[in-house]
C-alpha cells in the first residue's frame, strides 16, 4: 500500500455536553493540527499516490469553514460532541467525499483508505481511518 501525507490546521472553540468532560464543558479553544493521510495500492500513471497540491488544497478546503469559528453554532454539529476523535471522521468523511467526486484529479479516484489524525496537544491525538468508497 502506497500512502501520501499532507497536514494543516485549524483553531476552533468549542464546549462539550456531559459532566465527565469536567471543566471542558465550558467554552474553550483549541488548535487541531491535522495529517490526511491518502492510501493506494497502486501508483497512478505517473508514479503518484494523489497530486502533493490538490490533496492541500482540498484539506484546506474541508478545514476553512470551520478556522476560527465556534463548532458550537455550527448546525453540522448540532447534538454532537464535537471531540478530537469525532473531528477525525468528520474529517474523513470530507476528504473521502472530494476522491469519489473527482475533486483530487484522477490519482484520488484510486485512493482507496484514507487516514485523519487529529492532534489536540504534542501528548494527545486521536485518528479515524477507513475506506473511502
């Protein structure tokens, strides 16, 4: 398996439901850095996983509505915990969805797995990978 990583960020601010997040109940921020890692089990035509800059482009894509804004008063996540671990697959759902769709040229429509590691701290991650179709 062929595998291809790019990586951005976002700075969110967010609360969570429920008293076993403690004082994270409260609203606070965080900054995600956040690896998309693309699989293939072959390399396209010219020996690429998926093109280096439409991967980039289309993170940034999927991270920009979401840069500096509350998650709270996002109707996506309505009722959801928007936690480390549930980013990574709203993440993943995102990037999965722009390889289907053509959207990272012909090499993405050859990705099968896609990996999202979402860090909240250099001592805390969390990640959702699975298949893209």
């Amino acid at each position: 398996m062929f595998s291809l990583t790019v990586c951005d960020h976002m700075m969110i601010a967010h609360s969570f439901r429920g008293e076993e997040f403690g004082p994270a109940q409260r609203l606070h921020g965080a900054t995600f850095a956040v690896e998309a890692e693309f699989r293939a089990p072959k390399l396209d035509h010219i020996q690429l996983v998926v093109d280096i800059v439409l991967a980039r482009t289309e993170l940034r894509k999927v991270l920009e509505p979401l840069d500096y804004t509350n998650l709270d008063d996002n109707p996506a996540f309505a009722d959801v915990n928007t936690t480390t671990e549930y980013m990574a697959f709203h993440i993943h759902g995102q990037l999965a969805a722009a390889c289907r769709n053509g959207r990272l040229g012909a090499g993405g429509r050859g990705v099968t797995e896609l990996k999202i590691l979402v860090r909240e701290a250099p001592t805390a991650w969390a990640a959702y990978e699975g298949p893209v179709g």
